[in-house]
C-alpha cells in the first residue's frame, strides 16, 4: 500500500499565473493615465504652435500688412484697367436690359412683375391690332379747337410757355412728362426706349426759374435745341400758385390742355427716373388690359381716412386743411371702404399712364379741381373723384412691384423753394 503525498509536495508542484488581463481595475488606471499624456502632449504641442505664431506676427507684422495693402491695390487695379469691354450695343442707353425687371412671389414662384413685348414686335411690319394703334398716334385738330384745349395757357397771367415750347407740345402724339418746380429735384435720363419709341414719343420736363438757375449751379445746362439729353426741357414763367405742389399738378392732371394733339401720356414723378419703353407701357398697361387709365396703387395703406392720418402725422397738411376736405367727403356721403369695383381705393399716383379720352380727361379736371380746393395731397382726393364718376370702371391700378418695374425712385434731392411773387 503506497502512502499519499504529503501537502507541501503538492503544492510546490502546482503554479498560478496571474497576468494584467485578469485585473480590470489596473487596466482603467493605465488607460487613464495614457490617456492624461496624450492630452498633456497635444495641449503642449498647440501651446508651442501658437507660440511661434505669436513670436513670427510680433516680428513680421509690419511686412505682413504692407503685403496685404499691396495685393489689395493690385485687386482694384485690375479691376479698372483690365474689365472686360462690352460691346457698343449693351453701352446703349437704349438698351432696355441694363436694369433687371423685379420679380414677386407667386405659388412659391418668382414671376415678373412686369410683361413687356420686345422691341421687334413693336417695330415689326405686320399691321396686327398693336401696329394699327401705333401707326394711327397721328391726329389733327382744327386751329379753335387747338385754341381750346390750350387755354390754361393763359397770355394774361399764369403758367406762362414760349411760342417755340408752344409749337413742340402741339406736335407731340406721345408724351413722357415730369416736372420739377422750386428746384427740388434733378432731372434723371430715361433709358430703356425701342427706336420706335424715339420716333413717336415726345420726353418733356417742365422747369420754373428757379429750377432753371438751381440746375444751371449745377452744371446743367439746356443746349440750344432746348434739350437735356433726352428731354425737351419746357421753362414756365408766371407760375399761377405760390404752393410749388399746386402748380405740379397743372402738368400732372391737365396734360391733356398742355398737349392738344396726344392721345396718349405717361406722368412720372420728377424723384423718379423712367426706366422703359413708352410705347411697350401703352400696350402693357392700356391696350392688353382693354384700360384707359392705368394709375400706381398706395403700397401702404387702403383707406382714405388713413391715409389723412398719415399725412397730418409726417406735416404734409395741418390737421385744420384735412379735417375740412374729410368732413365734406362725408357729409357726400363717401364710404369707407378700402376697395372699389374689387380695386384698391387708395392710389400713390406717381406714375399716371393713360389715354386722352373725353372720360379720362373729365377725370383728370376734377382731381385738378379737388386739389385747388382742398389740400395739395392728390392721394385724398383721387377715390373720391373715381367714387362720384361712377361710369369709369376700366382702370388699371397697378401694385407696387410694377410701379418699382417701371421707375427708379431716387427720393427728392432738396427742399423745393416756394415761389416769391
């Protein structure tokens, strides 16, 4: 019978390994502490990178800056003496692309606020319905019928032109007007004409002395053919108003009497620069939409009784002028109501487009009487006339991405001066 081993000799025969696997508490702390060198070792690195950045700009930052000032003149003169020309056609002032059309939003769409035909289809030979209008602009009247219609220029006193400004205005079959009393304004070049347009319409710009004498500081002058680039500069003498305003509406409202033989006109504000075709607006605005008169919407406001608000609050009329004219339109019987025959009652009217029709010419005299009457703001009296002269529906009153389509507004330059009698 053999005897068991004794307990020392087992346990020196068996080993127990124990290795870094088996111990997860000691691997966290090695891992944190690589962890903590790594992030010692690239906080030290960014902090040595800075250092010589810092060091470089301390000892190169003037030579650094004259370098940045010699490559931005370098950029500007390339700039200038290496643009690229563009040819004579795109230097036109004829050119109607110069300007881009503004556009609105519609269904998530941008649309143009403006549609206007292309030069070539108002040039081209075709006799449609458009060419017809255009070659039928020529009109003639009787000499006491051309006495009549020009009777506001009076010889005895008031809105006072020469025999040579007289007979250009009864020649014109097409106008584009503004005027400018007071020297308020300067007078901006249209661009945008067809060659069509520069055959058939006439660009007139009424002046009072002192205009003529402001622009004359100014260097601009009127050449011997009356003219300022394209317009045909008219000076009127013996202004009938001593309210600058008032004497404004006289080209503004009774084109009709200034220019017996039109048949067609187009006002612009004189702090606004016309930027289209005429005769492309007459089809735009006129013989597409079947309207007679097309007029600019307020973009602010509906109401006439708001609108006297406004122009008591910024001091365009005292309180005492609107508040009779309010009363009177009253006490007519004149509503509310923001919107007429499903247009909006209130009117900017900087920009007038409209043929000279016995109704629209009705329209125009009593807007020019009710600004005589009451206050100069035209914008309170206009629903009012379009109110009581129930028969003219056919107006066109266009929003104001149209209007901005139309014309630059470049705001009034200075002050108008009244006129000293």
């Amino acid at each position: 019978m053999s005897s068991l081993p004794s307990s020392s000799t087992i346990y020196n025969s068996v080993s127990i390994s124990i290795s870094d696997e088996d111990n997860p508490v000691r691997n966290a702390r090695l891992q944190a502490l690589r962890r903590r060198k790594e992030l010692r070792n690239r906080r030290k690195k960014r902090h040595i990178f800075w250092r010589a950045v810092t060091n470089f700009l301390r000892k190169w930052w003037e030579i650094l800056l004259f370098l940045l000032a010699l490559a931005y003149l370098l950029f500007e003169a390339s700039g200038i003496f290496f643009k690229p020309q563009l040819p004579p056609s795109d230097l036109d002032l004829n050119s109607s692309n110069r300007l881009d059309l503004p556009a609105h939003g519609g269904k998530g769409v941008k649309q143009r606020c403006l549609k206007l035909l292309p030069p070539e289809e108002l040039e081209a030979p075709p006799c449609n319905g458009l060419i017809r209008k255009l070659r039928g602009l020529t009109c003639s009247l009787d000499t006491k019928q051309l006495r009549r219609e020009m009777k506001v220029i009076s010889e005895n006193g008031g809105f006072k032109v020469s025999d040579v400004d007289r007979s250009f205005m009864q020649t014109c079959e097409v106008v584009v007007s503004t005027c400018t009393f007071g020297g308020g304004d300067d007078l901006y070049q249209p661009i945008g004409m067809s060659e069509a347009s520069l055959k058939k319409v006439c660009y007139v710009a009424f002046w009072d002395e002192i205009t003529l004498q402001t622009q004359e500081l100014e260097e601009h002058r009127i050449d011997e053919n009356h003219m300022i680039g394209r317009w045909r500069v008219v000076v009127v003498r013996e202004l009938p108003f001593v309210d600058q305003r008032l004497n404004g509406k006289i080209p503004k409202m009774l084109g009709h009497r200034l220019f017996p033989r039109a048949r067609y006109s187009i006002w612009v504000d004189s702090k606004s620069q016309f930027r289209r075709d005429p005769l492309g607006v007459l089809e735009a605005f006129l013989w597409r939409t079947n309207s007679s008169l097309a007029i600019s919407e307020h973009g602010a406001r509906s109401s006439v009784y708001d609108e006297a608000k406004a122009v008591v609050k910024k001091n365009k009329a005292t309180p005492e002028e609107v508040e009779v004219q309010l009363t009177h339109y009253r006490q007519d019987g004149f509503p509310e109501d923001k919107r007429f025959n499903g247009k909006k009652a209130l009117a900017e009217a900087s920009v007038i487009v409209r043929e000279h029709t016995a109704l629209t010419n009705l329209l125009m005299c009593l807007w020019f009487n009710e600004v005589v009457r009451f206050t100069s703001r035209d914008q309170l009296s206009f629903p009012y006339v379009l109110w009581r002269l129930r028969v003219l529906r056919n107006i066109n009153m266009f929003p104001v991405c149209t209007r901005k389509a139309l014309v630059n507004s470049m705001g009034h330059k200075r002050k108008a001066k009244p006129l000293i009698s």
